[in-house]
C-alpha cells in the first residue's frame, strides 16, 4: 500500500480483514509448518498486507513450478494499520508469526532502529551480494545501523495523477494527457480545474475521492516530511507540511472531495458508480484500481504527469522474522519474488513499480490498454528518477495516519481546520510518546 501503502482482491484484497481474523491466519500459518511432510517438502506462510499482488500476477504458481517441493500460503490485511498492531502483537509474544512478513516503507525504520532483533540479518543468506540489483535508497533504508540487511525491497511508489475521461467529457474539460499535465502543473491549478469540474459535474460526481489522498501525494513530494535527519520530529514546523495540509482543508471546503475513506467498503464501490473524476495514484493503485472498477472501467481511465514535480507514496519490504520455522526457504522466495525478471512482470500485471534498477529498465516503454494505453512504464518511471530519496523516521506511518484521520474529520464532519490540527498533535504525542 502503497504507504502503503495501505493497500487488497480479483486484483486486489477483498474485504478488510479484523484483527483477531489476522492473529488466527498467522497462527494458522505456523501450524501448517509444522504439518509439512517428510520427503522435503515446505509449507511457506507469507502475511501481507494490501497490494503485493504475487498470488494475481501468478507468481506463486511460477514459483511452484520451479520448486515442486514448495507450497506458498498467503494471508491478509486489507488495513495497514490493523496489519501493523498485529504483527506488533506477535512480535512481543514470539509466536504467530509467518515465514515473511510484509512492511511498509512508513514502517522500516522501526524496523532497522528498534526491532532488528526481531528480524533475521539476511546477510547470514547472502543477501549482501544482492546491493545492486536495487536503487540505493530502497536498499539502505532497510539497512540496521550494525549493518543488518533487514528486509528485500519490493516496489516503490512513483506517483501521478488517475483521471476519469468519460467524467472530464462530461463536464467540458479536455481530456488530452499532456493537456492536463500542462493545466494542473500546480496544486494552484489542480484544485482550480477540480473548482471548473464541479460547475458541470455529473450528477453525484466529486472532482477527488477523498482529501487524505490528496494530501499523502503532496507530502511524497518532499524529501523532508515529519522527521529531519537527525530523527528529530519536525512534521509541526516543516513548511511542506502545513502547505499540504492546507491545500487539502481548503479542497474540503470548496466541496471538492467525495469524502470517503480511503481503503473503505464505500470508498471500494465508488470506483465503478463514477463517484470522483480524479485521483492522486502511484503506480502500485493501478492495480486497485483495475480490480474495483472491473472490466466495465476500461478505457475510461487514464493516467497524466502528477502536479508540482515528482514524488513517491509507499512502497514495501518482505522480511523473515528470527522466529519464522522455514528461514532458508523463506530467504529463497523472498529473493526470487523481489528479483528483476518478477519486479519487471508484477507491474505489466498490477502496477507495482520495481524499485529493482533491472526491472525499471525492463519496463520503460510499458503501456496499459485498461488506462487508456498510457505510456505507464515512462510516467512512473520519470516520476520514480525525478523523486526525491526520503528521511524516515521510526513512527512515520504512525504520524501520517494521525494526521489524515484528522483531515478526515474536517471533510466529513465539517471540523475546523486549526481544530482538527490541534487534535492531531495530540494524537501524533500519544502514538510517537
């Protein structure tokens, strides 16, 4: 999630999955280790959360094929947020726990900084050999300060801009990629074509899906976020912040926001019934996108360059706990899954954009019919050139999830923006305290 990424599915994960139904899956997980069979055969649990998408782009069936001896059992969280309190649960308590565990990009520094014990060092496999094959910033970010290598990097997040072509026609306003690109070059701009929309919007019809998409994006613009280098917490003082926070206050009370939820059942049934004409998406949405809208969205969408620069929005690792049963044969799927001949083939499936250098370069002249035939391999893979590398502290996730509940509060409730700021710091000390 996608920072998800936050993130589900046909293509994507269907229904959110509760806590306690999490525990039990993972639970589950490691009694079918211990129910593996003699002659060398291997039940491997993998827990994830959101768009990974391995079992929709056939990889484990590919991987089954390779290794006869292999059966990969998967189970999710449709919210990072309950994925995150589960795993944190097992971890404490040492047992539950799956063969690999996802994390989210917002996550890894908790990871490397406070939990590395609990994490094999995949150097111990071999991992160190691998450095290259990956973009320097997905590496090091996973990388202890004894220099564990504490998880594999999956994609990344390059973000752009989703739009609803049949929606823009309707309300008059071009629908040309470039055209847009060149109208919204600003969030100025954005929100000033998304004030034209409403004017001759379709009935029922919102210019954006929710303001917290909205100001995820803006954040994945900057290089600096809630904390500075040092690990210091800054999110209260960075400009970058308050200006996305604004933008998106001011989004929500111009009525632009269709005020949902992102991750929600609504939020799910809003893509097919047409409920908003633009949407904030790094590359790893598109596969969301395609599973909730179906065959009947193809063509309407299409995918244009992302205002005021690049940025990126989520983003994954796949690490293997210390207490994991099956470790080697976890360590063999996970470097395969994250390898550049899969990273390269999970986003002509889904969209996952590789943070494998091989694989980007693999990708660069992919288009998607579904979106319209949008050069998606040259967008994303500009945007992913262009993005800054990002500091990251240990509660980034925690931080930035207090902060969209809290814009959550100004769209659907109608909260005062210095009201629901000011709830948010408290909430922000009281899960970083």
């Amino acid at each position: 999630m996608p920072i998800a990424r936050a993130v589900k599915r046909s293509t994507v994960r269907l229904g959110a999955v509760a806590l306690a139904g999490a525990l039990l899956a993972a639970c589950g997980g490691s009694s079918d280790g211990a129910s593996d069979s003699a002659g060398g055969k291997v039940t491997l649990t993998v827990d994830l959360f959101g768009s990974f998408g391995y079992k929709e782009a056939g990889l484990y069936a590919e991987y089954k094929k390779l290794h006869p001896n292999v059966t990969v059992k998967q189970s999710d969280t449709e919210d990072e947020q309950d994925y995150w309190k589960s795993l944190q649960t097992r971890l404490a308590g040492g047992g539950g726990l799956a063969d690999v565990q996802g994390i989210e990009v917002g996550r890894i520094a908790a990871v490397t900084q406070q939990q590395a014990d609990k994490f094999e060092d995949l150097r111990t496999y071999g991992a160190d050999r691998l450095k290259d094959q990956f973009a320097e910033a997905k590496w090091s970010a996973a990388t202890g300060g004894d220099g564990q290598i504490l998880g594999l990097g999956t994609d990344v997040g390059p973000e752009a801009m989703c739009y609803r072509t049949d929606l823009f026609k309707q309300a008059g306003l071009p629908t040309d990629r470039t055209q847009l690109a060149a109208r919204w070059s600003t969030w100025d701009g954005y929100l000033a074509l998304g004030k034209e929309y409403k004017k001759k919007a379709p009935a029922k019809s919102a210019w954006v899906d929710s303001v917290g998409s909205l100001y995820a994006i803006m954040v994945g613009q900057q290089k600096e976020r809630y904390y500075d280098a040092s690990g210091k917490l800054v999110y209260d003082n960075n400009p970058a912040i308050k200006a996305a926070w604004d933008a998106s206050t001011d989004a929500a009370q111009a009525g632009l926001s269709a005020k949902l939820d992102q991750w929600s059942p609504q939020w799910n049934q809003a893509f097919s019934a047409g409920s908003f004409a633009t949407m904030p998406c790094p590359a790893w949405m598109l596969g969301y996108i395609k599973g909730q809208a179906g065959d009947a969205g193809k063509g309407k969408w299409d995918i244009a360059k992302l205002p005021a620069g690049a940025g990126n929005w989520g983003g994954s690792y796949l690490s293997i706990p210390r207490a994991a049963k099956h470790k080697k044969e976890a360590y063999e799927l996970i470097k395969w899954l994250t390898g550049p001949e899969q990273q390269a083939k999970l986003f002509t499936k889904q969209g996952n954009f590789p943070s494998s250098t091989g694989a980007i370069a693999k990708v660069a002249a992919a288009r998607d019919p579904y979106f319209s035939d949008a050069p998606i391999g040259q967008i994303f893979g500009d945007a992913a050139k262009a993005a800054p590398v990002q500091v990251l502290g240990v509660h980034d996730k925690s931080v930035a999830d207090q902060i969209t509940n809290a814009l959550s509060e100004v769209e659907r409730k109608d909260t005062a923006p210095d009201k629901a700021w000011s709830t948010a710091k408290k909430n922000v000390a009281n899960a970083t305290g």
